[in-house]
C-alpha cells in the first residue's frame, strides 16, 4: 500500500479504502476455533521475530524459544563458523524435548559445542548433524547423516534473528518485511547493546495488548501522570503524527512528550535529576552513522515510530537514540507472553547508567499501565454483550491489523490446508 500524508479534507483510514469505517468485531479475539485457526495460518506461516544475534554473543552459543502457537520449540545456534541456524528441539530418536536445562517447559540458553538429549543420550552439532547414537549397533541400518534435526528456516535482518516455519516460505524475509520496515536495515541497532528486559504472562488474547500500542487515542485518560501539565485533565487530547501501512505491517508515528524540553517546574523531581524518562536519556548519544528508515511522514518535531511487523513483533525507534522491541506470544485463545527489551548505547558513567535505568522504570510503568486493561478487556469482549465496536480515525491500524489477521485465516482455509 501507499502512504498518505493526512491531507486537511480527508482522514488517514478513507484513504484506505478496503478497510472500511464501518464498526469492527473482536470475535476474532475471544474464539477459541479462530484461534486454532491462526497458529496454523499465522504462527506456522509468517516469518517470527525469536531474538536478536546479542543472544548469540560467541560461536558456540545457542538458545531455546518456545513457540506454543504454532507447538513446537525452537532451537537458534550460532557454529563455530559464525553462522546462525534454528532447528526443531527435538530429539530424531523419540522426540524428547532436547535443550533443555531446569525445567522442561522453561526457556534456556548457553555455550556449547555439541546437545546430548537427557533421554537416551543422542548427541547433536551446532549445525544440527547427528553425530552420536548410543548402543548404536543395536539399531537396524540407521544412518546417522540422515538424522539431524529438523532443520528451520532462519534469517537475519538488522541483528534480528527470524523463523519461519513453514516447510516452504512464500518469501524471503526482506521480501516479507517490504520497503517500509526494510528501510530500517541500516539503522545503528548494532551500537545500542545495553539491555533490559521484563517479562509477563497475561490474560488476554495476544492482538488485545498489541491493539493497545496502535494509538494514542488513549494516552491522556490512561496515562495522565506520565505526561505534561497541558495533558494532565479530563478533556485533553492526543493525536499521533502519521500513519503508515505496507502490506501486513503498520507504522505510527508521533511527536511524544520530550520532556526533555520542558521547564524544571513541568517535571517530577526525578526526571530532573535523572535527565531521563519514558522518552529515554535526555542526552542523546552521538551515533556518528546515519539513522537510516526513521521517521517515514517527516513529522517536523518527531519523537518515535512504532514499527509492527506483523504478526506479533513491535520495535520503537525513539527521537534520542534508542529503541524498544516488544514481542506478543500467545498460549490460548484468551492468554499471551509479553516481552520487552530496551537497547541503549553502553553507558560511559554512573549518571548515564542511571538515567538508563530510570527510562527502564518508567516504560515498564507505561506497559503496567496499559496490560492494566487487559484482563476488563478480554472479559468485556467475552461477555459478547455487543457484537462490534466503532472505531475513530487514529485507530486505523487496529483496523488493519484485525483486517489483516482475518484475511491470512481466509486464505489458509480456502487453500484447504486446516487441520
């Protein structure tokens, strides 16, 4: 699709015309059969987001992401070569669970040079190759060469480390991601290595919390105390900058609130002694390099894109040189795993890690807030007391999104291919 700058006559979702302006359903989110639907049509079809190559700091490394939509775990390694490789954790002998370390059902990573199943004791390379088998004259006729693990298709972009499981994708990754968010290829995501991450289990359908990052519509009633004085009552309002759709992925854009250039008496005390806040470090780093892809609407006083990379893979790129990834996994119908993880540049001193760690806080408070509604959302849409819901023009990429998601199912089950 193309972009269109909000023109003074017009809205950004008549632009769109497919999409509608009609009220929209959420039965898709509270469905079980739908549900069962997606994991085949989406999570086993589309190129996923599982890490980024920081997972992987050194040939030997490895680590485990388990894909509960589409039921099956994934192993990533990185060889003795360097090169990156994803396989199914399963053992070609049973099918145990092979990388594992506490528990099973946990996730796991480390440095290793070869993967022996706890089961029977089959042994594994970093490039997948069977390369022991205990007691092996007492099977009939195996041949070890042909039974390396499942090998998964995988693909770097950027320093970020995609799946696909489909036995065929229908593309390539760069092709999936399209001109939009391929754009961003050359951004300096490798200068920004300082990380933190959160972790939670909600009660919600996945696409409930990613619809609550589409818009701003809700920023001033849910996130009041976080913003500026003018924001701080009942009929203030917020519009995002620019919106964007290419293919399955979005892009909202907007001026956000820098803090950074409010006076002393508009800030809580410890943003001013901090210098930080959601919006990050005040002071920017220096990235001697070119911040390629950012920004696509040119908005003049532009603080962050959110890029959403369908299906359930966010990254935030901020005005002061760092970024945010959100990841969306989801394990029922009506419950999901967030991740969160904030890259900055290494901090050169105590003041910079703190200011660090205080934008850290403060996000972590702003999704606190937002995966707040959650739980009332799923029940409210559960309760089925109305059948559609209208939706204003800032909420255009919800739109998409559920439009989006609807038409990968369609198409799954006209192929015929449901299980």
């Amino acid at each position: 699709m193309t972009s269109f700058p909000r023109p003074a006559e017009g809205t950004w979702t008549e632009h769109y015309p497919d999409l509608g302006t009609g009220p929209v359903s959420f039965e898709d989110s509270i469905s079980p059969r739908f549900y069962e639907l997606e994991r085949d049509a989406i999570f086993r079809q589309t190129w996923l987001s599982v890490g980024r190559v920081d997972d992987l700091p050194r040939n030997g490394a490895w680590f485990t992401k388990d894909i509960v939509a589409a039921r099956t775990s994934v192993l990533v390694t990185r060889d003795m070569d360097g090169a990156v490789h994803a396989f199914h954790n399963v053992c070609r002998h049973r099918g145990n669970k092979l990388v594992w370390s506490s528990k099973p059902t946990q996730e796991a990573c480390g440095v290793a040079r070869q993967f022996a199943c706890k089961y029977h004791g089959w042994r594994y390379g970093l490039d997948g190759g069977c390369v022991y088998v205990h007691q092996e004259e007492e099977f009939f006729g195996i041949d070890k060469s042909e039974l390396g693990l499942v090998p998964v298709h995988c693909e770097v972009w950027a320093g970020f480390i995609f799946v696909n499981l489909a036995e065929t994708p229908r593309q390539s990754l760069r092709e999936y991601l399209g001109p939009m968010v391929g754009a961003l290829e050359e951004y300096p995501f490798d200068a920004m290595t300082e990380r933190y991450t959160f972790r939670a289990e909600n009660n919600s359908n996945w696409k409930v919390f990613i619809d609550a990052f589409q818009e701003y519509y809700h920023v001033p009633p849910l996130h009041t105390q976080q913003l500026g004085p003018s924001y701080r009552n009942p009929e203030a309002t917020f519009e995002a900058a620019h919106y964007q759709l290419d293919g399955p992925h979005r892009v909202v854009s907007t001026s956000g609130s820098h803090k950074h250039l409010f006076p002393e008496e508009h800030l809580y005390p410890t943003e001013a002694l901090l210098r930080s806040g959601n919006m990050g470090p005040w002071e920017a780093p220096t990235i001697d390099r070119a911040l390629a892809g950012v920004n696509p609407g040119g908005v003049k006083r532009w603080g962050i894109d959110n890029f959403q990379i369908f299906p359930n893979f966010e990254l935030l790129i901020y005005e002061r040189n760092w970024y945010l990834t959100y990841r969306f996994w989801p394990t029922s119908y009506n419950t999901h795993v967030f991740e969160a993880d904030l890259w900055f540049t290494p901090a050169t001193t105590a003041r910079e890690r703190l200011a660090r760690e205080y934008a850290a806080i403060t996000v972590k408070e702003y999704a606190l807030q937002d995966a707040g509604t959650l739980d009332g959302t799923q029940l409210g849409l559960e309760s089925r007391a109305c059948a559609s819901f209208p939706l204003n023009d800032q909420e255009i990429l919800v739109r998409h999104f559920h439009k989006t998601v609807a038409d990968y199912v369609a198409a799954y089950e006209s192929a015929g291919t449901s299980r």
